[in-house]
C-alpha cells in the first residue's frame, strides 16, 4: 500500500476515490466538522441515514468538478482520542473502503492533531492510523475458481489544508513507515494462519520464512530430517512422525549492530495442522487447527485439565530457559475468532506481533538510551 503526507491541501484539491471524514455525535446534529462538510453532513443527520455514532460508517457519493468520489462518513468518539481508538476509526474506514470497491482514499488531519490525541506526537497518531488502514482492509485469501476479483485498498493520503512543519512532517512520516511494517507483518501472520492444512506443510512455510528473510535481509537456517538427528532434536521428529509430511526447523537471525548482546529470541511453535494425535480432537473445530502454528509458545498435551492448560505450558518452557527471563504467550483462544472483532477480521487475525514488535523497539530504545 502506498503512503502520502501532503500539505497546504484542501479537499477540493484531493482526487482520490474516496475521502474518509470522521464526525462526532455532536458535530453531526450541531455542525464543525468544516466549512466544505458541515452543508453535506446535515440533510445526512437530519434523515437519521448517519448521526456519528461511534464505530458506524456512512458512504455516500459525491461530485466535484465533473468527476465523482465517495464519502466515507466515520463516527468517532467525542474528545481526544488514544491510539487505540485512532486505530480503530481507521480500521473501520478501511473495512468501508474495501467493501465500497475504493482503491484510494484520503482523510483529512487537523492541523492541531497534536493535541487531538492522547500521547501527543504526530509519529504515534500515524502509527495508529496507517496500522489501522492495513488491519481493517485485510481480507482473507480466496480458493474458490469463479470467486470474484477482489478490489483492494492501494493508497492513503493524508492532508492538511495548512502549511506543516519539518518536525510534523519528520513524525507523521517516520509513523507511517512504522505502521506500514507492523500493519504488514500482521497481514503476512494472518495470511499463513489462513492457509488450508494442504497448502501449508511443514516445508511450505520453511519457504516462505526464508522468502521473509531473503526479502528482510536476514540469516535463515532450515534444518531438515537429517539436520534435526544431527542436533538431536528427538522431541520434534518424534511430533513429526505422525504426518507423512518431515518436520523443519526455521532460524531466522537479525543483528542491527555488530556487537551481539542482550539477544532476544523469540519462538513460536508451527503445527501446520494439529489433529490432537493420539488423543484425537473432536471434529467440532478441527476445521480452525490451521491456526495452531500461529502460536509463540510450546503447550503440552499432557496436562491437570483445560483450565490449567496455559500454566503447565509456560512451565514446561520455563523448564528449558536455564535461568534466562522469558515469558509464555498462548493465544490459543485469541490467534482465530469466528467473527470479526475490532481491527480483527474473521479467521485469523495475527495477534501479537503488535505487542512483541512493541516490546523489542522499547528494548531497543532503552539499549540506545
């Protein structure tokens, strides 16, 4: 997806497909969104077709100067809003935008954003704003031969009808790339979650992660059968035997600076398809164990009940730290959803590599600091 910041812009000036404007509950029935939308607002609010409420969209078309856009009317919440609820706001656009079949879209920034959200700099605004974009116009891959052709969200603008200054425009940038990687990541977990079990084996997502770091710049290693024995892995080909698929074991290796300290490892366990083995889980479900190697935890089979699962999982890799500080996640109940929820679509919806990728740049900075 393509990213723009411009300034010294009004909407008259904006030609995209769409133009995504965000109204409170009380702008829609009093007016002060602007000049150009107050007028355009009003017979909307009138005829109770879009009053702001929060979380609710509105798309209605528009003509300008011989051509024709879309509207996207977006209720938002009164009063500064956190990033969290800017991540929202532009998630629910992007759902609009992708289900009106819009390719670009512009919104329009105050001028006083700054002071429009809770944490205050322009870097975090757009962070939230470009993730929420790229979550919420996410659509899970088709299989189907007469599907028809999806028309996918391909460029934001962000305007301002002011003048910006260097530091603005230095933060609001700097958050936009930021975004894009972490809204794009998400997308990349989601998208292999997704995959049917056949399309998924274990070599097809030793490929992928390699094409990832090839892409990334960095070291891969796949061990196979023969590699596995070498290390004397017995626990993960003996898992392995039960599929005619081999296993693999996939090192992805990233150093910034060439000093090689404080390192942070992350891992996650990939069962492509978890049956249940010999204790074989029940048919109700099996078709959501696609989502079993979205995991970033090691969860044992042998355990004192469900309700305790997550502990005697954590315990069992805290067993294997050798003293290191570690920590377990298990989002065996938040890695699939069979609705849509918020950012989160449908299906698979990446969880945590929001709050991991979050984590390591605080460690970063902490370093640098």
């Amino acid at each position: 997806m393509k990213w723009t910041l411009q300034g010294s812009l009004s909407s008259g000036q904006v030609h995209t497909d769409a133009i995504i404007i965000p109204v409170t509950k009380k702008q829609a029935a009093e007016g002060g969104v602007s000049e150009a939308w107050d007028p355009l607002l009003k017979p909307l609010a009138e005829s109770r077709l879009f009053d702001g409420t929060p979380n609710r969209s509105f798309v209605w078309p528009e003509s300008i100067e011989g051509e024709s856009r879309l509207l996207i009317w977006l209720g938002r919440p009164e009063g500064i809003l956190t990033s969290e609820q800017l991540r929202l706001l532009a998630a629910q656009a992007g759902k609009a935008a992708v289900k009106s079949g819009v390719r670009s879209a512009a919104i329009q920034i105050p001028n006083t954003m700054v002071n429009f959200t809770a944490e205050q700099t322009p870097q975090d605004a757009a962070q939230a704003l470009t993730e929420g974009f790229i979550l919420g116009s996410y659509r899970k891959p088709h299989y189907k031969r007469d599907a028809a052709e999806q028309t996918n969200l391909e460029e934001i603008l962000y305007y301002i009808e002011e003048d910006m200054d260097a530091e603005f425009e230095a933060g609001w940038t700097k958050g936009m790339s930021l975004g894009a990687a972490i809204g794009e990541a998400t997308c990349l977990a989601r998208d292999l979650t997704n995959l049917p079990g056949n399309m998924l084996l274990p070599e097809d997502l030793a490929q992928k992660a390699l094409q990832v770091a090839k892409r990334n710049g960095f070291e891969a290693q796949v061990l196979d059968e023969e590699g596995l024995v070498e290390k004397g892995m017995g626990g993960l080909l003996a898992v392995g035997k039960g599929s005619i698929h081999p296993p693999r074991m996939i090192t992805l290796r990233y150093q910034g600076r060439e000093t090689w300290e404080d390192v942070i490892g992350l891992v996650g366990k990939g069962v492509t398809f978890d049956t249940g083995g010999v204790s074989l889980k029940r048919a109700s479900g099996m078709e959501d164990m696609i989502s079993d190697m979205g995991g970033a935890a090691t969860v044992l089979r042998n355990q004192t009940g469900r309700e305790g699962g997550t502990i005697t999982g954590g315990l069992f890799v805290g067993t294997f730290a050798d003293g290191l500080p570690w920590v377990h996640f298990d989002i065996a109940g938040t890695a699939y959803l069979s609705k849509e929820r918020g950012v989160d679509p449908k299906g698979a919806t990446g969880v945590l590599v929001r709050t991991i990728t979050d984590w390591i740049l605080k460690q970063v900075q902490v370093v640098m600091d």
